[in-house]
C-alpha cells in the first residue's frame, strides 16, 4: 500500500514521459502532481490515465486566478476529471469562486499563499506589503481558509503556524519545497527535509526533482517515504 503523504510532482514535458516515470515508479507512491508545465502536453489526459486506469490520485496545480465567475466555471469543468486536489491564488474571491465550482464534486480546493520558490526580495519586486513573509503567509493563509478553502499550499517553514491557526483544524496543508537532506535546492528558497514537514504540521509534502532527475526515481521515493515519521 502507498503511503499518500507523498505527491510526486511529474514536473516532466509531456503525458508519455510522465506516465513512463510512474511506471518505473511503481506501486509504492499513489499520489501525482501535475501541473501547468505538463498542460500543452497532454498534462488532463495523463491525470485521467492515472486516475482511472491505475488507481492514483491526483493534484492538479493550476494555480487559477481570474474573475471570479470564470473560476467557478474553470473548476466546474476541470472537477469533472475527478482530480483529488486543485489549486487556486489564494484570494479570498478567487477561493468562494473555486468552491462553488467544485459544489457536489470530491474535488479539494487547496489556496496559494506564496510560491516557495519567493523570498522577500522577490515580493518587495512585485510591491507585495511590507512584513515578515512568514506573517504574510499566515495571514493569506487565514484569509483563504475563513473564505472556505479545504486546504492550503505553504513552504514547510510555516507549516506549524498555519496548523495553529483556529480555522486550519481540519484542513489540509500541502507542503512543496521539499528537499531530502543533501539535494540540491533548484528554484526553491523555503525549504525543509520531509520529516520535518510533516512533523510541522503537513499532511502531504510534494518532492519533484529529487525523484523524477535520480538515475533510480522508485529508490529515490522509497528514501524519501523511509523518511516520513
């Protein structure tokens, strides 16, 4: 059986390679991460593959962000895929939106708060407010979860104070930014080793390139699970 803390992302250029990398995966990782790389190429084809055919769940991280009718129906149509988990720009409009859009649908509505691969420097370039970016995380994150939101995407680095959060009790925390101690960092600036995600409060870390770039993906993903608390 897998053990569904893990998503691995198939951060790869088209379905035939992603599906290939599951393969060689195998059966000990049930969970996959598709995102908007992976959409010109096949990416909604690959998730309904893996869903209904082998059994996986899946994350699909678009990162929606529009008016809010747009969302809502944006959601609606991509719900009808059976996606387990779906993102949007954790503003609180865009997040009612998205909700009503998944209504009567098992489809999790997870919030942005703010890329991990961003540090402060990167927000006061896009004239973000001023304060602690981990205060900033918190606050998009309470914001997004008092508009309904069933979850969150944090760095692991504020995993446990978004767990504190009163509205955050039930809900999901989904940590990208995940490194096994000694892999390169890549893009990521806000980082953590998945024993300390989850021990953070993550209900599931999500890990790409450490899996999908190793000479041995299945090993590389058995180390990370043997990992987990």
């Amino acid at each position: 059986m897998s053990d569904d803390r893990l998503i691995v992302a198939l951060d790869v250029a088209d379905a035939l390679t992603g599906l290939k990398l599951a393969e060689a995966i195998g059966p000990q990782v049930g969970f996959y991460k598709i995102g908007l790389g992976m959409l010109t190429g096949g990416g909604l084809a690959l998730a309904n593959e893996l869903k209904q055919e082998h059994g996986k769940r899946i994350f699909l991280d678009m990162k929606l962000f529009d008016i809010g009718q747009t969302v809502e129906n944006a959601v609606r149509g991509l719900a009808q895929f059976d996606i387990d988990f779906l993102t949007v720009h954790g503003d609180p409009h865009v997040v009612r939106a998205a909700m009503e859009g998944a209504s009567g649908t098992d489809t999790k509505i997870l919030a942005v708060t703010i890329l991990t691969s961003l540090d402060r420097a990167d927000l006061d370039d896009c004239m973000m407010q001023a304060g602690t970016l981990a205060d900033m995380v918190e606050e998009r994150a309470g914001r997004a979860l008092e508009a309904g939101a069933d979850g969150v995407i944090a760095s692991p680095q504020e995993a446990a104070r978004i767990r504190a959060l009163p509205g955050a009790l039930d809900r999901l925390i989904v940590t990208p930014g995940v490194r096994p101690a000694g892999a390169a960092l890549g893009d990521q600036k806000r980082v953590a080793t998945p024993a300390h995600a989850i021990e953070s409060g993550a209900d599931h870390i999500v890990v790409g390139r450490p899996v999908w770039q190793a000479s041995d993906p299945r090993g590389a993903a058995r180390e990370i699970l043997a990992e987990l608390p």
